[in-house]
C-alpha cells in the first residue's frame, strides 16, 4: 500500500469513527411509576409541569406498562382546560379510549365533561365516545361496528383498540350478568361479537357459570336473582285494637 493510500485510508477511518461517536439514538425512558405520579397529584394535582410526566403515564397505561390511573388522565385534562395552548389531542383521546376500556365504569362520561365541545365533535374523540354511548344503551352489536371503524387515530389508538377485545367483552359480560341469570348462547355470541359458544368459555370470566347446551348460565347475584318479597307490618294487631278502644272510650 503506497503512502498516499495509508493516508486515505486513516482519514476515512478517522472521519468514520468521529462521525459514530457524534449519532445520537433516542433512548426510550421508562413510563413513571404510579407510585410517583400519585406523589404528585398529592403536592400539586394540576400543576403545569406535571403536564410531561402524565402525558408519559397516559403513553404507559396505552402500552400496558402502567395499570390504569382515573386520577391521573382527569388531572391532565385539568391541565389542559387551564392551558387549552398546550392540549396534546393525542392524549385526549387516548385518556378517553383508556376510560372506554373500563366499562361498565362510568369514567367515560365523567371526563368527557373535561373534554371541549370542539374536540368531541372532532375525530377519533367522537367516535370514541359515541362508542361509549352505544355500551351505555346496551347496544352492543352496533358498537362493535363503530369502534372497528374509528377514524382519525393514530397508530397507537389502533393498536390500543386491537389488543383491548377481550377486556372489552369481559366488560360486556359483566353487564348481561347483571341482567339475566341464563341467556342464550346466539344473544350472548351476538353481543360478544364471537362466532361461537367456544368463545365465550374461553374468556373464562368470573360471572359466567358454565355454557351448556344453547345456554350460558351466569353466576347467582342478588342483581339477576328474583327475590321473594316480605312484608313486615309495622304496627301489630293488638296496637290497634288498644288504640281503638282508647278513641271509643273518649
């Protein structure tokens, strides 16, 4: 190698080894803590700079990284209302989705009212929450319908949707157990939105039974048992007749 290619070859990889060291890789932090976000909540719940760290948790609790946290998401939408500049839309939605996936929780409803008239009249919030209408009215045919097309969200709001199915049946299920003690498999695979009666026993949830035959058979609660009522007098016979005798004698 002649001294003008060792040259040139020491350049470049000096150049090569200068230009590595100046690339900079986004590092993924990790989501906070429950534990950190209810800190500080506790010091100052709609403080302007927790707006980073809540906005974290709502990504966290979106991927399943953090358990789901009411306080958190109604503290962010807090923060919005009071800095409407700084309203991330993303997080809106994902703060709405993320109460949807707690039916039959009303969370839903109780945040919407933190939510903009402008920003529920926009997509994907108002699919979202025309979703929740539909859960609330036992509709739930049409809502399988609607949430499988809702328009406008990102990767992250279909993703969440993809991987939230089973939460969402279980959620269904806990409501038709409040209803009926036995209900048919074709009604119960209709509102599951499931092809078949094996689908039903797969989710193993807790308030169903068994599933035999046509039927799928819900645990007994004192909401889908027919109670015998009883009737106490409250004043005895023997009250009466003395008071009667006591009115006749005057």
């Amino acid at each position: 190698m002649t001294k003008a290619h060792t040259h040139t070859w020491k350049y470049l990889v000096s150049n090569n080894s200068h230009c590595a060291a100046d690339v900079q890789y986004p590092i993924k932090m990790p989501a906070p803590t429950k534990e950190s976000v209810q800190a500080l909540l506790e010091k100052s719940p709609y403080s302007a700079s927790n707006q980073s760290t809540l906005e974290a948790y709502v990504d966290g609790q979106a991927t399943g990284e953090c358990p789901y946290f009411m306080d958190a998401n109604r503290s962010l939408l807090r923060i919005y209302q009071f800095s409407p500049q700084s309203t991330n839309t993303s997080k809106v939605a994902l703060v709405l989705l993320l109460a949807l996936l707690e039916f039959p929780s009303t969370d839903l409803l109780a945040l919407s009212y933190l939510v903009p008239e402008r920003l529920q009249k926009s997509e994907p919030c108002a699919s979202i929450l025309k979703c929740g209408r539909l859960l609330e009215s036992c509709q739930f045919s049409e809502f399988w319908q609607e949430i499988a097309s809702i328009q406008g969200g990102d990767d992250q709001i279909k993703s969440l949707v993809a991987r939230s199915t089973e939460k969402l049946q279980k959620g269904i299920l806990e409501v038709l157990a409040l209803t009926y003690k036995t209900a048919s498999v074709s009604k119960v695979m209709s509102a599951l939105n499931v092809k078949s009666e094996d689908a039903i026993s797969k989710l193993n949830d807790k308030c169903v039974e068994s599933v035999t035959g046509e039927k799928v058979i819900f645990v007994a609660s004192a909401d889908n048992t027919k109670r015998n009522r009883v009737f106490q007098e409250g004043v005895n016979f023997g009250a009466i007749a003395s008071m009667m005798a006591k009115v006749s004698s005057e």
